[in-house]
C-alpha cells in the first residue's frame, strides 16, 4: 500500500509541475514571438503611417525624379534607426512596383533571389501590405510608392533570428527549472507520503480488527486536519457499529422468542429453496417435522418458487393449503430484494373461522328458506280475515289486520336482506358494472328520501358541486348503499332535525366520497365498531319500531366492498352520526374486489 501510494503522488507531483512548465513556456514563448511581431508593425506604422504623412510625401516627391529609386534609398537610410535596419536581421527593398525587380536594397544578394510574398503582391496592386503570419519565419511590410509616371516598392522584411534565439533561450531556461521542479516534487512526495501513511495505515489496522469482531481498542488522533477527522469520524463508526450489531443480536434474540411462541406458522427458505428456519406452529399447520417442510413438496403447486422470488419486496401472494381437515391460509413473499433474498411463508390457521362463516351462511340461507312460505300464508290469511264480515267490529278488524300485514312486511324485509346477504357472500350476486355520474345518483337518492325527511320535519341539505365526475360501478347497488345510509338518519333522528350530505373527489383526484352528517341519537363509542356486523343494532327496541333488520349496513358495507370502495364512520364533536362511503372512480379489471 506504501509503495501504490507513494508512485501515485510522485506522479501527481511530476504531471503538476510537467503540466505548470509546459504551460508557462508556451505561453511565455508565444507572448514573445507576439510582441515581436506587434513592435515591428508598430515601427512600420509610426515611420510610413498617417502620423508622418511628411515623410510618406518626401518619398512621393523623390519617386517623380529619373532617380527615385537611389532618393528613396537615402531617405530610407535615413530613417533605418527608427525602422531597426541592422544589415543582419532586417533588411529593406526597393522594388519596380510593375515588374517587382530589386532596384537597391540593404541586402543586394538577397534582393535578387527574393520571393514574391502576399505583401508584394498586394503593394504591386496599390494597396499597402501589411499582413502578418505568426506561423511564417519572416516579417515583412510593403508600402507603394508612387510617383509621376514611376511606381516603386518599399519592401522591409525581418528574418525572426532575434525571436529564434529568444526563444531558444526561454526554452532552455523552461527546462531547466523543469529539472529542478522534478527534484523537488521527487522530494515532497517522500515527505507527503510519510506524512500521509503512517495514519492510514494504522487505520487500516483498526479496520481489520473490527472486521474480526474486536471493537475493544479506538485509534488515537494525533492531528486536527483531515486525517484527523477521518480518525476520530472512524472510531465513531466503530462505536455506532458496535452498538448497532448488539440491537441486532438483541432483536434477532427478540425474533426467535417470537417465531418460538407465536401461533401463526412462519417458514423461511433460502435464494436456492433450501430450508433455513420452520417455528413449532408451523409444522403443527402443516403436520411435519421441521425439516421435512420442503418448499418443493408443501407450496410449489401454489406457486413456483421463482415466482415467489421476483416479486417486489412489499408485494406478496395469498393462497391457502388444506391439511387434513384444517383449513390453512397462505402468505408467500420475498423477504429481500438481492440475490441471495429468499422467501417467507407465513400460515395461519383459519379453521374455526371458516367453520363459523359455514354456520352463519347457513343460518341466513334456512332461515330466508324457512320464512318465504309462511310469509304467504299469513299476509292471504290476514287479507282474507279483512274481506270476512261482520264476526268483528270493523275497527278491531282493521287494526288487527294492519299488525298482521306490517309483521308480515318485516319479515319479508328479513328475508330479502337474508337472500342478498347469502348472494353476496356465495358469490351469486353478480354487479353490473357500467360508468354513470356520481351526482346524479346523489341526486336520484335524495329525491326518493325527500319526502321521508319531510314528514319528519327534518332539514335535508346537500353540499356539492354539479361537476362530480362520472364513476364506474353498480348503479342500482350503489343507490341502495346510499339510500341505506340516509335512510337510517331519517330513522334516528329526532324530529325536527338537520341531514347535511357533502360530496367530492379526493386530492389524488382517483377516488369520490359522500359523507352523511345528521345531529340524531348518535352511536355509542362501545358500538361504533361493531354497527357493520350483521343483525347487530345499537338500541334493538328502537331499531324494531323503526323496522330496523340490522342487516342493511351489513349489505351496504359488502357491496361497496364489491366495488373496492369503504364504508365508514366519520370522527366528530358533538351529537349525531356522520357516515362516509369513499370509492375509486375506475373498477379494476375483472369488475369486483375478491373475496375468500
């Protein structure tokens, strides 16, 4: 680790100072080459500019003599201070601007094998050329020269030996403080390493302790940098990893204890399907020893072990498993998302259940069978005994017969809720599912309850827009959930009192929800959790003088079950009842919610 770490700073150090050098001599050697070239335009600019038009005249004047050329080289001589004529380096050309022959020059010899550069060419075209190439190995300018009928050229053109060798110079020195640098950073490294490693290394030393499970000794912090930081941030992680491995054994103790005693059977496997725990309850559920529930042989026919596997870790799958004469429910899901997850089965018995449910759908069912026949009778009998005559005085008659008749009528009440209740739950009441507006259906409810509420003297008001969205579901069912729920706050509320119905959609804008408010007789806080169940009836007096089954919330409550929706009080202050049916606004494929 020493060496790895040290070759890494080394080379960070050398590739710094490489790069900074690097960096620093191209710059340096372009800033030079720049200048240059920007002071020798400069000279040519002050000598031939506009700002000594003087001079640029004086030369014109002398172009018109039969002689020009040789004037216009003794004024050049004139002036080769200040255009930096040094015989060597820069040199100066008079050319025939129509020809471009050299007519005298600084440079006789060069004058005769010169090239004719883009500047020539456009000082022979009448304009003054002046462009520079900072990639070329010259500098040069040509100024036109007119006069009379002659045309000349002057054409000033430095070779660059001066920058060359600046910048020879300037990359020697580079190169040596490269030289040096590298010594240095050489140096540094050694020291920065030493520095760096001797804590990382004892950290290391800790990290291996505590990975074999030794959280006895904490490193020292010798320093408040960084490393420092790390140092103590370490021992920290240390103690917190301590602490957190003693929860876990505890909890872990906590979950065996539970596994152990708890009723419920729980089954775990492996990634492969392997067995790796079954608690006492489950191989009493499932009449085996606790090695021999194998996933193969007890769920795979449920559902493939792959399957199982794939799932989401909050997703799971329910299913049951009959085991000898006990009924046993089955939850199957992933207890982890990674490859090496696994299963967990959890098994409940629901014997017992299933046989109460047995017997109550069973009681509902002979007893709507039971009463359908003598409900004929007794309603022919008591209409017969009305037609009669004159054996009882008229009045005694009439009131006899309207008991009969209205007993007769509660009992055929009984026996169709019996009948919807037992549909219901063997799964024989089918919903016809279509969309329909949710407002409408209030509507509808309302009209049909209005006149109810009014021979009561109750104050029915409603509160919601006329804009409710269009649901999907059993009209006719859904009318009778809520013309169940209005009709009991009809029913137990005193006369003269207030029926407030609000209705909305839910801020997920998936869902509508009516909500029944009535400041009747209210429900006890013992009886709200029970006032679904069936036959169940809070005041069981007042519930019979009402003509009350204690079925119909029973029967609101399993259809709107069917329809994936709930049915449910509402927390409130003060007397009265408040009721709230919520449903989604698209039906699920398949129509209707299962049920076991």
């Amino acid at each position: 680790m020493f060496r790895s770490l040290h070759i890494k700073l080394v080379m960070i150090m050398l590739l710094l100072v490489t790069s900074l050098m690097a960096v620093v001599g191209a710059f340096l050697m372009t800033s030079v080459t720049s200048f240059y070239i920007d002071d020798f335009y400069a000279q040519m600019s002050e000598t031939f500019g506009e700002s000594n038009a003087s001079f640029v005249h004086a030369l014109r004047s002398e172009a018109t003599q039969t002689d020009g050329a040789q004037r216009i080289q003794t004024m050049i001589e004139t002036y080769s201070g200040t255009l930096g004529i040094d015989g060597r380096n820069r040199n100066y050309y008079i050319l025939d601007a129509r020809t471009g022959d050299f007519l005298a020059g600084s440079d006789e010899d060069g004058g005769e094998n010169l090239e004719l550069t883009e500047n020539i060419l456009t000082a022979r075209n009448g304009n003054v050329g002046d462009q520079s190439d900072i990639a070329a190995n010259y500098m040069d300018v040509a100024i036109p020269i007119s006069g009379g009928d002659n045309s000349f050229i002057i054409y000033i053109r430095d070779n660059r030996s001066t920058v060359s060798s600046l910048n020879s110079e300037l990359l020697l020195i580079i190169l040596q403080a490269l030289l040096v640098g590298l010594l240095v950073s050489v140096m540094l490294s050694f020291l920065l390493a030493k520095t760096m490693i001797d804590p990382i290394e004892k950290l290391t030393e800790g990290a291996e302790r505590i990975a074999k499970g030794d959280f006895n000794e904490t490193l020292n912090v010798e320093s408040t940098d960084e490393i420092g930081i790390l140092t103590t941030t370490f021992n920290d992680m240390a103690s917190v990893l301590h602490r957190t491995l003693e929860a876990v054994e505890n909890e872990r103790n906590k979950l065996d204890t539970l596994f152990l005693h708890m009723t419920d059977g729980v089954v775990a496997y492996d990634g492969s399907g392997t067995l790796i725990h079954c608690n006492p309850a489950a191989a009493v559920l499932l009449n085996r020893n606790p090695e021999d529930c194998q996933y193969s042989e007890l769920f795979e026919a449920l559902c493939p072990f792959n399957h199982v596997v794939s799932l989401q870790r909050s997703d799971f799958i329910e299913s049951e498993l009959t085991v000898g004469e006990r009924s046993v429910e089955v939850y199957l899901a992933p207890f982890s998302d990674e490859q090496r997850g696994g299963v967990l089965v959890v098994l409940h018995d629901v014997t017992e259940h299933r046989k109460t449910e047995d017997r109550r759908k069973e009681f509902v069912a002979n007893v709507s069978h039971e009463l359908r026949t003598p409900l004929t009778n007794v309603r022919s009998y008591a209409e017969t005994i009305r037609e009669a005559g004159d054996e009882l005085s008229r009045e005694m008659e009439n009131d006899f017969l309207d008991v009969v008749i209205s007993e007769t009528d509660r009992m055929t009440n009984i026996v169709r809720d019996l009948l919807t209740l037992s549909r219901l739950d063997s799964g024989r009441s089918e919903m016809n599912m279509a969309r329909f507006p949710f407002g409408a259906a209030i509507d509808a409810v309302l009209r049909s309850i209005e006149l109810e509420a009014r021979r009561h003297g109750h104050e029915l008001t409603r509160d919601y827009s006329d804009s409710l969205p269009v649901i999907t579901g059993d009209r006719g069912r859904l009318e009778q959930v809520m013309l169940n729920v209005l009709g009991n706050a009809v029913k137990y509320t005193p006369d003269g009192g207030h029926i407030h119905v609000t209705a909305g959609e839910t801020d997920a804008g998936d869902k509508v929800w009516m909500e029944v408010c009535d400041d009747g007789i209210g429900i006890p806080e013992a009886d709200r959790s029970r006032i679904f169940e069936r036959f169940y009836r809070v005041d069981k007096a007042r519930s019979r003088e009402s003509g009350g089954t204690g079925l119909g919330l029973s029967i609101a409550t399993e259809i709107v079950q069917r329809h994936n929706g709930t049915l449910s009080l509402v927390d409130r202050e003060g007397p009265g009842t408040t009721v709230r049916l919520e449903l989604p606004m698209i039906q699920p494929l398949g129509g209707e919610a299962s049920h076991e």
